[in-house]
C-alpha cells in the first residue's frame, strides 16, 4: 500500500511526478491528516522498510492503523540526539505547512540505549536530489515549479524566526503528486539575528557562513541558488571542485553558475549569490520575473 519507493521510482517515476509538480496537481492536495497511533506504544505502530540515512539520523518507513496508513520515523545517530530534539521543537514551532513535512509525534526513551525517534508525514517520491540525479537534471520550467514550492515553505519558516541552515536537494522532499516539502531541520536554529556558528553541507553555504560573519534567515537564499544549480544539472553545486578552493571561491562570492541559462534565471541568480544586504528574501524571489513567468 505504500507504492513505489524512491528507489523504486526509475526515471519514468520521477518525470512523471515532475510532471504533476509542474501542473500544480499538489495543489488539490487534502492537508496531512495525523494517524491514529500513539508514539510510545509500539503495539499501535509498525517499523516497516528502511528509507534513508542522513548525518543524523536513519528514517523508515512505519504503518499504523492496522498498515493503512503510512508515515516515516527519523531515528537519532548515536551521539545525535541533540540535533533531534532541535528538529522536533522546529518543526512543533513551524506547525502546518504543505511545504514543510509535518511531525505527527515524538517518542520520549525510556531508557539510555533507546535512540531518540520521531514520526512525521511520508513523502513517498524522495529527494529532489535523487530526483534531479536520476532525470540527469530538469529544464528550467521544472526547476521553477519546484522552487517556487521551496520559496513558499522558507517564507513561512523565517517568518516564524526560524533558519533552516541546511537547504540543499537532499532535504527536499517531494510527494508523489509533486509537492514539494522541506525536511531535515536538525541543524536550524530559531531566534534570527545572533548566528554566527559555522553550519550546513559545503557546496550549498553562504559567503558570510564561510567568512564566521554574523549572518541570518538570507543563508538559505544563497543555499536556494545551489539547489537551482543542482537541480538543472542532476549533481550539487561545484562538483568536482576541492573544498578548500570551493572554500576561497564562495568567500569572494563567486558562485557555480550552470553553462546556459536564460536572462530571467541569471538575473535571478545575481540576487542569490551576493551580499547578504543585497540578496532578495524568499517573499522577494517569490515576485522575481523567473518565478512569476511561465516561460523561461
Ligand atoms: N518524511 C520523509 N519521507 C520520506 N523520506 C524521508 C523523510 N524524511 C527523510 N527521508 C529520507 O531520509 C534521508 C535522511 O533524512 P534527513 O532528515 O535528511 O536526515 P539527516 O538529518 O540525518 O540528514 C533523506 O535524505 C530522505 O531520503
Ligand atoms: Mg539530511
């Protein structure tokens, strides 16, 4: 009953979802409704198939209501209980959105070797990282049906002073119907204005991360533009370029501009990749040309 898996999916899987994603067919999506089930009772839920393994955690896929419905448990790496927690008072503070996945319930251990857990939404078709990998990139009208979606779910997160710090394909999750759901807020951190601690996966962070400048919520614009760049090219952001020099490179604002793009996409990317005063905000993007135009 859960269908395809995202690694189940093959390339004519994720074209279609593409698809759907660009004819806006999430958008007659019923909102998420909770299971029944109670997150300390292992009797009323069933851990079913492994999903995916991050840096903090392994998520799988879990029934409840006799297998009739399904949802997904992130478990905690050892020693990464606290980046879990985080992610749970995120996502509790976040509340509802359908461009965010939501937390269905917590489980609170009972002893030490019992690892920290909690349950959310399942979104069946995977990453758009895996997405894009496997349809080696997606055309510009594809990217701008999913970024869109993304910039809807950032609007809400820093408008509730939450950073996400770690937006990049790999926390992007999307529904078979095609809508697009930020994941993965272990290392987000609420109350905008103070962060200076250095945070999130190297081809995707901001100048001003790098530099160990005070920085806030625009991080994830600059973050926003890898994804663009990784999206239409089917890899991350400065593949192939070493750390250190993708280090040097990002500090003097340089960015990993894809070959051929078009006008409205290049301006686009001069108000990403920029200073942190000049970069647009996620309600900005929202009306650039490139997200409001259907034609790229
Ligand atoms: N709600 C979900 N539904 C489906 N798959 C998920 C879900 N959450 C995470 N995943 C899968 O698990 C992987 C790791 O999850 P993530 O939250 O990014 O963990 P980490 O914090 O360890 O990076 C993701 O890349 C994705 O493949
Ligand atoms: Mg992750």
């Amino acid at each position: 009953m859960v269908g395809p898996t995202p690694d189940e999916l093959g390339i004519a899987g994720y074209a279609h979802i593409v698809n759907a994603c660009c004819r806006g067919v999430w958008c007659a999506e019923s909102p998420v409704v909770r299971p029944s089930f109670d997150p300390n009772n292992p009797d009323t839920y069933h851990v079913e198939q492994w999903l995916g393994q991050g840096a903090f955690g392994t998520v799988s896929i879990v029934t409840a209501e006799n297998g009739t419905r399904v949802m997904a448990v992130k478990m905690a790496s050892s020693g990464k209980e606290a980046a879990l927690r985080n992610e749970v008072d995120v996502l509790n503070k976040l509340g509802i959105h359908r461009n965010i996945v939501t937390l269905f319930g917590m489980l609170e251990p009972t002893s030490a070797w019992e690892p920290v857990r909690f349950f959310m939404e399942y979104v069946g078709g995977g990453t758009i990282a895996a997405l894009a990998q496997s349809l080696a990139g997606v055309s510009e009208e594809e990217a701008r049906a999913i970024i869109r979606q993304l910039l809807y779910g950032l609007e809400h997160i820093h408008a509730q002073k939450v950073i996400h710090r770690d937006i990049k394909g790999a926390n992007i999750l999307i529904s078979p119907t095609g809508c697009v759901k930020i994941a993965d807020l272990g290392i987000s951190r609420i109350h905008i204005g103070d962060a200076k601690s250095f945070a999130g996966s190297g081809p995707y962070i901001a100048p001003e991360v790098y530099t160990g400048s005070r920085y806030d919520s625009k991080i994830d614009l600059w973050s926003v533009g890898g994804v663009i760049v990784e999206i239409l090219h089917g890899t991350h952001p400065w593949a192939g370029i070493p750390a250190m020099s993708l280090c040097l490179k990002v500090s003097r604002f340089e960015f990993p501009k894809p070959d051929k793009v078009s006008p409205t996409l290049e301006n686009l990317f001069s108000k990403v990749f920029c200073a942190p005063n000049d970069r647009h905000s996620a309600t900005m993007l929202l009306g650039h040309p490139w997200l409001t135009t259907s034609a790229a």
